[in-house]
C-alpha cells in the first residue's frame, strides 16, 4: 500500500504505534500504515536487552527486542504497512499529514484519522543547566549510550557517573556495565533514590555502586575528554574520577508535530491533551504512549495504543466524535498532572470503546495521603490512605472515573 492510499497513518513504530495498529486490524480496520524514522521497527525498547518489558501488557518476562518481537508478530502484513526510515514532517488540520521516507519520497496524504504515537525525548545537558566544561567526548544521555551499545558502536570510556535515580537510570546502569563501564557513582539531586528502593540496594550491594543523594553535579572537569567530576552534597564537595557522565531522566513528549497541527499542548505533561479515549483537540487526530508524558513503562504504552486502536475504530463506525464533549480534570494542590485531561461521558458507548489508563503524579512525598474524586463538589470517590512518591504513578480505579456523568471533575490529594 502507498501511503496515499492509507485510511489511519500511526506515526511511531514503538509499543503504543504497534499495539494501535493491531488492536485496529483486530476490529476490521483495513489500509493501516505505520510510520517511523528509525531503520527498525520497535521505538526504544529494541535498545534494551535486559528483561522488564511490556508486562502489563503480554504478562511475560521480557527484554526490549522481546516484547518487540512479540508485538510485530501480532500484525499481518496484508492490513498493516509499516514503513521505516519514513518520517512525518507535519500534522495539519483535516486530518492532514506530510511524510517523507525512503521508498515513498515526499507525500501529503489526507487520511481518516492520524494515532500520533512519538514517544519522547532527551533533554540535552546544555538544556539542564549543568554547570562546568564542555569536554568534547564522555559526555552522553541515557538515550545515546543506549543506541550505542545496540547499534556495536564501541563505546571509549572505562569510568562512568550515571546522573538520576529514576527507573530509567538503573536500567542504564545495566546497559553500561554490558558496556564495559565501571560505575563510579549514582548522583541524585533527591533525598531517595526515585525508582524502587530495592533497585537502590541492588545497585549499592549487589553491584557495589555508591549513590550520591541529595547531590548535584557542581564542575565537570577535562578538555577533549571528561577527566572528572566534582559533586556538592550533604558531605560538602568531592571530585570523582570518571571518564564518562551519564545523563538520565529529563525526558520530555517527543511533540515536534504538534505546533501547527491545531492538537492543543498541556501544560505540565507538554504533550497532546486528549480525553479518555485518546482524542486530542484535532479532529481525526488521537495520541498514545509516551507521547502523551514522560515516561511511563513499555507496557503501559502498549495498552495504551491498543486501546486508542479500539477507540478510532469506534470513531470510524461513527460511534465517537468531535467535538469531544469532554469536562477538563482540574488536579488540585499536590498533584502535578493527570491524563487524560478531559473525560466525555460515555453512556451507551459500551465495550465499543476503552479508557486510557489514568496517568496521576503527586508533586511530593506524603507518607500516608488519600486520593479523592469530585464532580460538581460531589464526593465520588476516596482512595484509601497510601504512601505517595512524587514521580511514581498514583492508582486510580477506571470504575471511580465511569461513575463521571460530564461535570466539573477535581482531584486532589491530602494527608491522611
Ligand atoms: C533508557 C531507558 C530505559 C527504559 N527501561 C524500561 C524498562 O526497563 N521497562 C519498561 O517497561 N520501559 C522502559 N523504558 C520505557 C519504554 O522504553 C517506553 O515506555 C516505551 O518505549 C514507550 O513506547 P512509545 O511507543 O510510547 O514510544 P517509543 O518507544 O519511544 O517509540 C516512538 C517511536 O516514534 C518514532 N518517531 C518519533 N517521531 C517520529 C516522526 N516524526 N516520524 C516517524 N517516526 C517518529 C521513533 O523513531 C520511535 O520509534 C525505558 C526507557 C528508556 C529511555
């Protein structure tokens, strides 16, 4: 099929662009294209041989290409193209969206619905204001070692200072001992390590790797290369040896094709805003993944798409609609984000459609905190009192939110 041809152009071949496009071709969707700028299919997990990929969504024990491999099997060739080293340049209103690629060349096509599904990206160091010199080589993020180490490019150092604490920073840490690298630190600016402190411990115990918390990265020594980096903490300053700094965690939506697309940008998450089906503000225009904020897991993207897959094949059938009729979600005091942002009521719509997950982040620690959902000022739901961890998901029971009948909907968070 070329791509002119194509009813629903997927824009990202990563677990949420994959399972969209099964999840249509599993409701009778035909003339399905799946866009991507990379030579493989896959997004990042393809970069990540160690095991912890898609379980929310195959319930298996994984690597990155595993969970890509499983994901590709589920498509069949005669519904769903996928094109490789094909980019799309832009999204305009109409749908509307312009593609170059490889085999294709330059084409404006003009399908029913576009399923943004562009991940996200690295902030670089220059945008993280990290003070100290710019040493021509050592210095990478998480992103780039990853690719290096998938694509057999040698990587040079011997000596690295991973920077973050999060899920993402452990997972690199694996990366970079497969590497060769000896870690020489973790450096935290928070006063907990941000993943699962049992990650923490393994790192510290098992791979005998000391972390640095409530420290950031004062000076970062060398000329044509990273010779050492000096830290300031609760111990005062201390330099450390290293050839290579690792940069991890400052991720943001991957949105280049938002500006001009007539797609409406939260504020906090910086990426799409859509309801819980998936629409964003454009007509014929959806998002999944971590497009939508970063960063969630691999698996969590995968039931996404696959969800919004089921959702543009409502939309298709006539089923949904625009405009979306949908009440925005006000997160109050203690809350960072949610998403979806806005929530249509979905009365008579059945199983034709799915929720997203709801993606929540509390703003700080609370030891013991309690979730609750009005409309209307109207209790509607209460969690139960749980500890909450600034940057690690916040449960919130999809039957809480089907209770919504279109009003103005609050969330907050208070200590319990
Ligand atoms: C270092 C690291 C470690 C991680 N470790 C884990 C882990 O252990 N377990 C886990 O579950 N998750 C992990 N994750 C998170 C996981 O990778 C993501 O949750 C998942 O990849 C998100 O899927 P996605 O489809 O939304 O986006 P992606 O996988 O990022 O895919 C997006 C795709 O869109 C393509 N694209 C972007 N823009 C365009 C364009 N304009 N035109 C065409 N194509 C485009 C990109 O090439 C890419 O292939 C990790 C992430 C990182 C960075």
């Amino acid at each position: 099929m070329t791509p002119e041809h194509a009813d629903i152009v997927v824009v990202g071949a990563g677990p949420a662009g994959l399972a969209a496009a099964a999840s249509l071709a599993g409701r009778g969707m035909h003339r399905i294209l799946v866009v991507d700028r990379d030579d493989e299919a896959g997004g990042l997990p393809r970069f990540c041989h160690h095991p912890g990929f898609g379980w929310e969504y195959t319930h298996r024990l994984e690597s990155g290409p595993g969970l890509v491999r499983r994901l590709l099997r589920a498509l069949d060739p005669g519904i769903i193209t996928i094109a490789i080293r094909t980019s799309a340049l832009a999204v305009r209103p109409g749908p509307e969206i312009d593609i170059v690629g490889i085999e294709c060349g330059h084409v404006r096509v003009r399908p029913r619905v576009v399923v943004l599904a562009t991940g996200i990206r690295e902030r670089p160091r220059s945008a993280r204001l990290v003070p100290g010199r710019r040493p021509a080589e050592g210095i990478l993020t998480t992103g780039q070692l990853q690719q290096m180490v998938a694509r057999g490019v040698p990587v040079k150092g011997r000596r690295a200072v991973v920077v973050g604490t999060e899920h993402v920073a452990f997972s690199i840490l694996l990366t970079a001992r497969h590497a060769g690298l000896e870690i020489m630190a973790m450096v935290g600016a928070e006063d907990r390590v941000m993943s699962y402190a049992g990650a923490g411990l393994a790192a510290r115990f098992l791979m005998g790797v000391p972390i640095h918390l409530s420290s950031k990265i004062e000076d970062i020594h060398g000329s044509e290369r990273v010779e050492s980096v000096t830290l300031c903490g609760p111990a005062g300053t201390r330099t450390i040896p290293c050839d290579t700094v690792i940069f991890s965690g400052d991720f943001i939506p991957d949105a280049a094709l938002l500006p001009g697309s007539g797609i409406d940008i939260a504020r906090v998450t910086a990426g799409p805003s859509v309801d819980q089906f998936g629409r964003t503000s454009a007509v014929g225009v959806f998002a999944a993944g971590n497009l939508l904020r970063a960063v969630e897991t691999s698996g969590l993207a995968a039931i996404e798409g696959a969800r919004v897959g089921t959702n543009v094949a409502a939309y298709l059938e006539g089923m949904l609609g625009w405009p979306r009729d949908a009440a925005s979600i006000r997160v109050g005091d203690g809350l960072s984000y949610v998403v979806p942002q806005y929530w249509a009521p979905s009365a008579g719509l059945g199983g034709a459609v799915q929720a997203l997950p709801v993606s929540l982040r509390a703003l700080a620690d609370i030891r013991r905190a309690r979730l609750s959902l009005s409309e209307d000022g109207q209790a509607i739901w209460t969690g139960h009192p749980t500890k909450t961890l600034r940057h690690r998901r916040l449960a919130l029971p999809a039957a809480a939110l089907d209770r919504l009948r279109g009003g103005d909907i609050a969330l907050r968070i208070d200590p319990a």
